[in-house]
C-alpha cells in the first residue's frame, strides 16, 4: 500500500476506536468466543482456510481480512436464530462449521463477472476434498450463489440451509459498516491508484450504497443490529470525509 493511501488507513483506524462498539458485538460475546474458537480450532474450517488464504487477495479489500469476519459474524449469526428452535448444541455448532466455510469461500471469485455465482461453483468443486455432505455442500453453494446485494436470491430447498443463506448475506453486508472505512476503501483506493482527492469525490456515492444497504438485511438479528453497525460506520465515514477534505484543502494550498 502506498504510503500517503496508509497514513490515511491509519488516521481512520484512530477515528474508528473513538466510535462505541455496535451492540453485536456486547451482547453476543459468548457465541463470539465459540466462533471464533471453531473458525481457529475446528480441523475442516482451519483446511479451508489454509487454502482459501493461498488464493484470496487483499486487492480490493476482500481478502482473508474480509472473509475472517464474514465467517465469524456468520456463525454467530446462526448460533442466535437457532437460540428460539429446538436444536441440540452439536447440531448447532456442525452448521457454525458451515456458516464458517461459507464465509470462507464466499468471495473466493471475487475477481470474476456474477461472482457469486463463480465463487459457488467454485466452493462446490473444493468441498469434494472435504468431509462434508452432499447437502452440507449444497448449503454452501446455494449460500454463496445468493450472497450479492441487490439481487433476488434463489429460495433454499430446506430451512437450514435458507438459514445460513441469509446469515452469510446479513453478516457480509455487516462489513458495509466499520469495516468499509478502516479496510476495504483504503485497499480499493491503493489498488486503484486513487489520490485522496478522487477518494473524497466518490465519497457521498459509497455512502448513499451504505444506506441503500440497511433495508435489505436477511435475519431478524440482521435487521436487529445491522442497522446499528452500518449506521456505526456512516458516523465514522463522516468524520473521514471532513478529514479528507481538510487534507485535500491543505494540500492545495501548498501549492
Ligand atoms: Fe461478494
Ligand atoms: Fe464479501
């Protein structure tokens, strides 16, 4: 990453501390740990990510940075929807795994024109090598395949798999929030060659994409607390627009 696209990085990262953490991420701390010790402990998820972390690239910000907190928000995702039903906890915990592999290979042709569509068939082709299921496997594709904003998605043929379908979509468009402003605009910017000037000018687009976003999460834990993080990362992408706007203003009259 280039120096003066880092620096910015950096001074983002500092506003973002000063913002409270979204209640997601107070309320559910226990489900948290359990992802998270599934997505480093678990020996299928940690074969997938080996591989997945070989191929994926930090280009445009979706790189295992990206995929890491899609997997694990997803995960925590199902493990609250499935509180109210009547699962045992190893059950709950295999589609975790699964929740996990989706986030995972979500965005593993990310590169690639309907991507969602690539990166399913993709996810299906390397699942062979895994010990899951013909259907744990059919859950992951239709997840991926229905992944993409402003889309129609295809209805799941059984409720379980309609479950981490929609869990995988809220918790990738959780990303839309802090994430967009501390990771992805900065690794988009670099990988684009984008001056802080061009940035600012495509500012007020990426914000109005973030707001269109709100209304179309999945779960009712997304539609809970989804708003919160995304609406979280607007405050945040404020304070980086009038930071941007002040080096823009600095720089010119340097000149
Ligand atoms: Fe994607
Ligand atoms: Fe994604």
């Amino acid at each position: 990453m280039n120096e003066v696209t880092q620096k910015l990085q950096r001074e983002a990262e500092r506003i973002a501390s000063r913002h409270p953490i979204p209640e997601f991420y107070t309320r559910f701390k226990a489900p948290i740990a359990l992802a998270r010790r599934l997505f480093y402990k678990d020996p299928t998820v940690v074969m997938m990510r080996d591989i997945v972390q070989s191929v994926l690239q930090e280009d445009l910000g979706h790189g295992i940075f990206h995929s890491t907190h899609v997997s694990i928000d997803c995960a925590v995702l199902i493990w609250v929807e499935m509180q109210t039903l009547q699962f045992y906890d190893a059950e709950v915990e295999r589609l975790m795994v699964l929740g996990l592999l989706a986030g995972l290979l979500h965005d593993i042709r990310r590169e690639e024109d309907n991507h969602a569509e690539a990166g399913a068939k993709e996810a299906l082709r390397l699942l062979r090598d895994f010990p899951v299921s013909g259907t744990e496997a059919d859950c992951v594709y239709s997840a991926i395949r229905n992944h993409e904003a402003f889309t129609t998605p295809f209805p799941c043929r059984l409720p379980w798999i309609q479950l981490i379908s929609d869990c995988l979509y809220d918790s990738d468009k959780f990303r839309w929030g802090v994430d967009t402003f501390t990771h992805t605009l900065w690794h988009m910017a670099n990988h684009r060659g984008l001056t802080p000037r061009e940035i600012v000018e495509r500012f007020p687009w990426g914000m109005s994409g973030i707001m269109q976003i709100i209304e179309t999460f999945r779960t009712p834990t997304g539609r809970e607390f989804g708003p919160e993080i995304l609406m979280t990362g607007v405050e945040i992408g404020k304070e980086i627009y009038r930071y941007l706007l002040n080096w823009c203003r600095e720089e010119s009259n340097e000149k």
